[in-house]
C-alpha cells in the first residue's frame, strides 16, 4: 500500500529540479543544436524542421525554425518532435542507448531494416566504431558537417 506514495515523492522531487531519479519517465533526448522535425498538429510550423536553441525545461525545446522568411522561433513539448537523419557523410548525435550524446558520422542508411549505420569517434580520436542505431536513437546535428 505504500506504493502510491513512492511514486508522488519521486515525481515532487522530479519536479524540484532533480534529474538524477529518473523513475518519474524516460530521460529527454533532446539536446542543443540538434536538427528535429515538428510534428505538432496545433502548430503553424508543422512538418517544418527547426534546430533546438534552448531547452527551458525537461521535455521541452525552443526551436528556430527553419526554412522560414521572417525569423521564427517556437517551443515545442518533445512528444511532438521526431528526429532528423543527415545526408550520408555528415553529422549526428546519438539521442538514445548506451551511446548517447556520442557524435558520428552517418555511413548509411538500411532502409530494409530501418536501421542508420554510424561510425562513431573513439575517445581517443583515432578508432571508429561502427553501430547500427534505429532511426529515432540518432539526430542531425547543426553546424557539424
């Protein structure tokens, strides 16, 4: 009976700012300077790609729009962003698994098996490692080749 009152007093402290519990739901993939695609309905950038800016709170990111004449800028709750993938040759960040927060370069993508093939720099800079990611555990990255 005493687990109600478990799961209240981890989402107060999840609201008090304290991310290092994370029981209160799955971490945020989100992170700065990431290339993500809005999907929300109710926006008028739907379906338009935007680069995250700021991230004001857990699960939520303040995009600039791009693609757009006038400069525009919109938050976004993070249920309603998808992923990016680059063009072969260029850079991601891994948002999801062991590796993430990794960068790498994207090798190619297995459409048949939905998997994006990435080599990923080794700490020491030299090796590569090759993984094979789904395509929502890696991002475009802006400003990264």
């Amino acid at each position: 009976e005493m687990k109600p009152m478990k799961t209240k007093k981890a989402k107060k402290e999840k609201k008090d700012g304290d991310d290092a519990d994370d029981d209160a739901g799955p971490p945020s993939w989100l992170s700065l300077g990431l290339v993500v695609k809005i999907l929300d309905k109710s926006s008028a950038h739907r379906k338009r790609k935007g680069v995250v800016r700021k991230l004001p709170r857990k699960g939520v990111a303040e995009l600039e729009v791009l693609g757009v004449v006038a400069a525009a800028t919109e938050t976004v709750a993070e249920k309603h962003l998808e992923t990016v993938l680059p063009a072969v040759g260029k850079h991601v960040r891994v948002v999801k698994g062991e590796a993430a927060g990794r960068v790498g370069e994207l090798r190619k993508i297995h459409e048949t098996r939905f998997l994006a093939e990435v080599a990923l720099d080794a700490a020491d800079g030299v090796r590569q490692r090759v993984e094979f990611l789904q395509y929502d555990e890696v991002c475009k990255v802006q400003g990264l080749s």
